[in-house]
C-alpha cells in the first residue's frame, strides 16, 4: 500500500485518497459513519504514528516493516493505520460480490464453497470478544485460512499474508448499527469488492 511521503529528511504518512466519496457506501455504511471513522479514527492513529517514529529506529521504516517487528503504542498505531487503510481499499460502491478465477477456486478447495466461507468468516467477525479484526489470509504454507485478532492484531506478524480484513471495532459500525455487530458484518458483504481481493491474491 502506498501510504507516505518523502521529504528532505525524513518520510510521513497521509491519510490516503479513497477512491470512491464517502457517501458512496452507503445506506450499508452513512457517510457519518466514513465521516468519522475514515476521516477521524484513521487520521487520529496516523497522527500519532507521525509522532511515535520520530528519534526511533523505525523513523525511515515502511508502514509494513513497522507493523512487522514495533511493539507498544508504537505497533498499535502502525498496525491500526495498515489495517484501516487495508480494510477501506476493499470496500466499493460497485463491487464484484463474488471472486472468481484463483481466489474463487482456492476458497471452494479451502471451506467448501462461498457460502459456507461467507458464513465462517462472518461468525469469527461476530464472535470476537471486544474490539478487533476478522482476517481472510494465505498462511505459511499457502493456504487460506480465517483468523481472528484482537485489537490492532495483524497477520503479518505470524508470517501470513492479509487478503480481507473485517473490522469489528465498535467505531466501525455504532453510528449506524448501534451494538448489533452481526447486521453490520451482514451489511458490509454488499460492500466487499472481490476484484480487490483477488488482485492481493495474485
């Protein structure tokens, strides 16, 4: 994901355009909710990764390697900027509702069918104890797999390779939702773009 910006002596991170306006999701997401959430949440761990690099070895570090090997504040801010900007990228006005081609064929060998991975997927989202993300990944040894990560959890830091990302943070989904997590998980399929997912599959 390209995410930052050179200057003369040191690289920052942005807040990254979407390619789609923030009432373009909706009604399945306001644009309140991207109001806040992309424009606040977002902005606010980006914020504090900008202030949390400088005089650290991680200063010139790539969004990715930060996640990588940080820790504390640190990592969790890293790894919430990645995640977010990870989550947002997938998400589409006109998506493709069904992946086909590699990722389709991988996910029929992997849980059965699209359903049954749908639904998989959904109860590990739904079921997570308090704040955190519901992962799609190609593991160690190339096969995918469904895990859960608490708060600012990122696959990429036991070797895997995200591909989907459901975030499951209250502030995701309470303006519009409220606490039912389970209809804003159900909501989000209608906003997943398959096209994506199948390009980080490649």
């Amino acid at each position: 994901m390209t995410t930052t910006i050179a200057t003369a002596d040191t690289v920052r991170f942005t807040l990254p355009k979407l390619p789609y306006a923030l009432d373009a999701l909706a009604p399945q997401i306001s644009e309140e909710s991207m109001q806040y959430h992309y424009g606040k949440h977002l902005q606010t761990y980006i914020d504090n990764l900008n202030r949390l690099i400088v005089g650290t070895c991680f200063e010139n570090a790539s969004l990715e390697n930060i996640v990588r090997h940080a820790d504390g504040p640190l990592f969790n801010n890293a790894a919430q900027t990645w995640n977010h900007i990870f989550y947002f990228l997938a998400l589409s006005p006109n998506p493709k509702s069904v992946p086909t081609g590699q990722l389709g064929t991988a996910i029929d060998r992997a849980f059965e069918s699209f359903g049954r991975f749908k639904e998989e997927l959904s109860q590990v989202a739904v079921s997570l104890f308090g704040s955190g993300w519901a992962w799609l990944v190609e593991d160690k040894s190339g096969k995918l797999a469904i895990v859960g990560r608490s708060n600012a959890g990122n696959p990429l830091t036991d070797g895997m390779r995200p591909l989907l990302a459901i975030d499951v943070w209250e502030h995701a989904y309470y303006i519009d939702y409220r606490n039912r997590r389970a209809d804003a998980v159900k909501a989000l399929w209608e906003r997943i773009d398959w096209r994506v997912v199948e390009e980080r599959y490649r």
